[in-house]
C-alpha cells in the first residue's frame, strides 16, 4: 500500500511545523491547518474528536440536530370568568 503525497504540506528548513493527516479525506496537511469537527448534541456543540481540512472536509454543524427550545407558557389569568353557556342555551 503507497502512501498518499504530501500536496498541501512542504518541508521548509528555516520554518519547521508538523504535519498531519486529515482524518476524513486522508490528505497530508500542516497541522494548524486542521480544524475538530463538532457537532450537535441536545442544546451543546460536542466535539467529535476527529481533526478535517477546513477548506475541504470541514462540516457545519447541522441545526436540525439541536434540540428546540420552546418559550415558557403565559401566566394564566387569575380570576378568570368564562361565560356560562349552558345557562345562555
């Protein structure tokens, strides 16, 4: 099995940084051009614990995974007089 070729990464003897390999596409990048990947979880980003190219492999955290907060109820009304309908019929 061949290694994939570093494409977006150089060596560069007067400014050395490390190199990673993005977890998702596979492709040798520098390290701080990786970014974690979160996601929703409930009301909370979680993080998935895997290192992707932003430019390429990187995904927005999707809503429809969040969990929808709905307002509180109204105060009721106190003293609150209904109309008696079987009297009016």
């Amino acid at each position: 099995m061949s290694r994939r070729q570093a494409t977006r990464a150089f060596a560069d003897p007067t400014n050395p940084q490390a190199w990673a390999v993005c977890d998702r596409c596979g492709d040798w990048r520098f390290h701080h051009d990786l970014v974690w990947q979160h996601e929703w979880s409930g009301t909370h980003l979680y993080n998935k614990r895997i290192l992707v190219c932003y430019d390429k492999c990187y995904d927005t955290p999707q809503e429809q995974f969040r969990t929808i907060i709905l307002p509180p109820a109204p105060p009721p009304i106190l003293n609150a007089r209904p109309p008696n309908f079987a009297v009016e019929e």
